[in-house]
C-alpha cells in the first residue's frame, strides 16, 4: 500500500529491512527514488531530528560516480527519511551468498570503486562509519569493468553518525557492525576517516576468501580479536595484494593508506590479477564461546550461512531482517577484558578440506586420536601382563635346575 513520505514522495514497495530502518521504493518528482524511511523511535528523538538537519548539506552536497547521492532528507511528523538515487542492481551482500567468494581481479576493481567513493566523501569530511557489503550497490546497468565486475557504488552515508547519541555512546557504546570495526572504536576512540579504510580493507579479504578475518561466534569475542589478534595470510594472493591488505587492516590508524592512495594502488594491481581464479580455502570453523562470557563452550552448528543485516536499496533484491543488525549496540570493553580475550593469531585459513586448529572438527580428530592412543595403550599394557603371566606359568611348571658344579655323584 502507498504512503506519502513529505509533500514531493510516495513510498510504494518495501524493499528491504534493517536495524535502522525500512527501505521503499518510492517516486518522487523527477522519478523513481529509494528511500529510507528511519524507525520511528528515531524519529521521535528530538536531539537526532537536530542532527539530521545539520548533515542535510554534508550529505546533499556529496556527488560522485561511486556513491549513491542523497537527494533529500524529509522531517515530517513522525517521518524521518533518506531520498536517494535508485540504483538498479544488486547489493554485494547477495552476490557473495551467491558466490561466496570472488575471482580476486573483480574483487579488487570493486574495492577500488568503494575506495574512490570513500576518497571523495572524506575529502568533504564525511566518514561512513558502517563499510560492508550490505552497504555496496553494483549498477547492473552500466558497463562491466575489470573481471566482469559491475560498478560499485556505497551507500548509506552518514546513518551510522545519525542514530549515535554521543551522550549515550561516547566512550560507553559501539555503534556499527562487529565484523568491520576498526580497533580504535572497539577502545572507544572517536571515529576517523581511517576506519573506513579498515572496513574496506575487511570487506576486501572477505571478497577474496569469503570470510572475514576476524569474524565468527559471539560479538564480543570478535571485537577483542580486532584489537588483539593478526591477520593471516591468504594462500594463493600475490604478495604485493597481501601487503597492501596487512597495511590497510593496521591496528594503528596512522599505519592505514587513504582513501585515494588506497584506490590508486588498486588499481596498479589490476594487471597482475588478470584471469586468476577464485582462491580456495575452506571458512574456518567459528571459534567456541567461553564459558565465561555465559554461553555454552561447544560451538552450535549453523544451518546455512550467516547474513550481516542486508537492506538491499534496489529492486529484486531480497528483504532480509537478520540478528546481526547494520548497527549494533555493544558496550565497550574493559582494557582487562581485551586482554584477556586474545588466542593468539586469528584464525588461520587452510587448504580445502583440512580441519582449522582448535576448530570443532580439529577437537573431534584430536579426541580420536587420543582415544585410539589411549586403547592401543591399553592393549599393549594387556599383552604385556598377559605374556609376563604365561612366563612366570611355564617357569613354575617346570623341574627346577641341576648344579652341575656343586651337586654330589649319587651312588648306585
């Protein structure tokens, strides 16, 4: 059913959901538009309706080939909302779970139009604060580029800073998604334009191998491996594309490229990425929840893959409402609790088929092996005893032994 948004808009056709808010297809007076209609619990807070009128000329004035533009922002009433170009395609979200995983000539030409998208936000001095491939529109429209890869385009900027209180979030809350955030939010520093870099540099690795580095299992887990865990290296990337992963996921923001260094050196690196095929590695397994942080030690076994909060702004994309919320609320946590939440590296990634140490399947194979150490301890104990048995058996049965030196001739 079709519902007025303002005086200029009709919303009429849900076309996702997520934790900010609801996505329409709507029409407006130059024609088709998106817009994002904000939860009304949002809409209700004046401190936030305040601060959506102040980003209304950052936000407007943002124009580039890989962002999508914002066109208006309507305050009526209880409706607070995004108009924004439509763009025809797909989110990168649903070609991943299509795919899992990208050849790394397409991965890298998408993270360089995400790079150049950045560029010319932080230039205007809007940090996005929320990079994912839920937030990536691919123009299925428009020419194919390096890889057979569509245009790629970021979308919602400035939400994330939108529905933060700083009264409530200042150095007490995590605002954003706890796969993506840079380690500097995760010990409650003020957000920099180098997060997105970090975000980039995230969603980059998970193009290539089809997982994050530092994802799985419960999220406080994956914001201490953010602060204290390394990457490892993907087997079968070149060294110069490692390299330039490793710098841009830094746990010093300083140590990060910018935005249009990052993109510049991207795209050098086309060329030697001609025609590779996707990697292959197997996702490691999700790490087991610690007793202490209240849930079970035994990993639960998914289903099928695990989705990030998709809200798909284009037609034909699926709506999807998921318990992984584009913008998670999480306390920060205590310098004692990142510490003590480290395992060393992150989790390494393998060769197809091969178990992850310290993974459900590793523990499974390692408890085999001990139990068939332990029963071949066993029976070899067993025919120890057993032959010691039947040895001291034949000793008792049989005559005892002659001295042949000291006995005595017996006479006749």
């Amino acid at each position: 059913m079709a519902r007025k948004i303002g005086s200029r808009y009709t919303a009429h056709q849900i076309l996702g959901r997520g934790s900010a808010g609801t996505v329409w297809l709507g029409e407006g007076p130059e024609g088709p538009v998106a817009i994002k209609l904000l939860r009304e619990d949002l809409s209700s807070d004046q401190e936030l309706v305040g601060r959506f009128v102040q980003e209304r000329t950052a936000l407007l004035g943002l124009e580039h080939p890989n962002v999508v533009s914002v066109r208006d922002l309507v305050v009526d009433g209880n409706d607070l909302a995004l108009v924004m170009d439509l763009v025809r395609g797909t989110d990168l979200r649903t070609r991943l779970d299509r795919e899992r995983r990208l050849a790394p000539e397409a991965a890298v030409a998408i993270a360089a139009d995400v790079a150049d998208g950045l560029a010319a936000a932080h230039a205007a001095g809007v940090v996005h604060r929320d990079v994912k491939p839920e937030n990536v529109l691919l123009d299925m429209q428009g020419p194919l580029g390096p890889g057979g890869s569509h245009r790629a385009l970021l979308t919602d900027f400035g939400v994330a800073k939108l529905i933060d209180n700083p009264r409530r979030t200042r150095a007490t809350k995590i605002i954003g998604t706890p796969d993506y955030l840079a380690p500097e939010i995760v010990e409650g520093l003020p957000p920099r334009a180098s997060v997105d870099i970090y975000a980039l540099a995230t969603v980059l690795y998970e193009l290539l191998a089809g997982f994050t580095p530092f994802g799985g299992g419960h999220p406080g887990a994956v914001l201490r491996r953010h602060v204290t865990e390394t990457v490892v290296p993907l087997p079968g990337i070149p060294d110069e594309l490692w390299q330039l992963l490793v710098q841009c996921l830094a746990k010093a923001p300083a140590s990060r490229l910018r935005a249009s260094e990052l993109a510049a050196r991207l795209r050098e690196l086309l060329p030697l990425l001609a025609g590779m095929p996707p990697l292959d590695v197997d996702e490691p397994d999700v790490e087991p929840v610690r007793e202490e942080d209240g849930e079970p030690e035994e990993p639960v076994p998914s289903a099928g893959p695990v989705r990030r909060g998709a809200v798909p702004l284009v037609p034909g994309a699926r709506p999807s409402d998921s318990n992984r919320d584009t913008h998670t609320s999480m306390r920060v946590p205590a310098p004692d609790e990142l510490a003590g939440g480290a395992h060393g590296t992150a989790r390494a990634p393998r060769a197809a088929g091969a178990p992850r140490p310290g993974s459900a399947r590793n523990r499974t194979t390692t408890r085999r092996r001990r139990l068939t150490l332990a029963a071949c301890t066993v029976a070899l104990v067993t025919a120890v005893g057993v032959g010691t048995w039947l040895a001291t058996s034949s000793d008792e049965d049989a005559p005892p032994p002659q001295d042949t030196k000291n006995s005595a001739p017996t006479s006749p």
